[in-house]
C-alpha cells in the first residue's frame, strides 16, 4: 500500500458489514503495520482515525471486500 492507493482501490458492499466506515478503512490502508498475504487477497492490519487496529481485506483486482476491528488471530506475530 502506498499514498497512491486510493487510486486504485474499490470497494464491495461487504466491505461495510462490520460497521467500519470508508475513511476509517482508508487511514487504515494508508498507515500499514502489517500486512499478511494469502491467494487471491491481502489482509492490512492498520489504525482507524480514532487509533483502533483495523483488519482490512483487498483482493487481487484492488476491491476491499472486508473490514472489521483486527481479531486477535491477525495481532499475533509468526
């Protein structure tokens, strides 16, 4: 992720399941502490504006399609 992200990056209606807003989702893109790869999408663990740790997911075509308050199974270090 880089300060040009937004440029790239959509979203799917399931990005917003979980209450998290598109600004939030945003910071939390744009301030990456980790990010964890998998086939077919990234999971970003970034702050919200309020500093709460975020799990954000992109897939391979740029779409957020997850975001939710990060669970400790994406805080633990392998």
């Amino acid at each position: 992720m880089n300060d040009n992200y937004n440029y790239h990056v959509g979203f799917e209606p399931s990005a917003f399941k979980h209450g998290v807003g598109r600004d939030d989702i945003d910071h939390a893109l744009s301030n990456p502490i980790v990010i964890h790869y998998y086939e077919g999408y990234v999971m970003v663990i970034g702050p919200s504006r309020s500093g709460d740790l975020l799990e954000v997911a992109v897939n391979v075509s740029g779409r957020v399609f997850h975001a939710m308050k990060a669970r400790p199974k994406y805080l633990r270090r392998r």
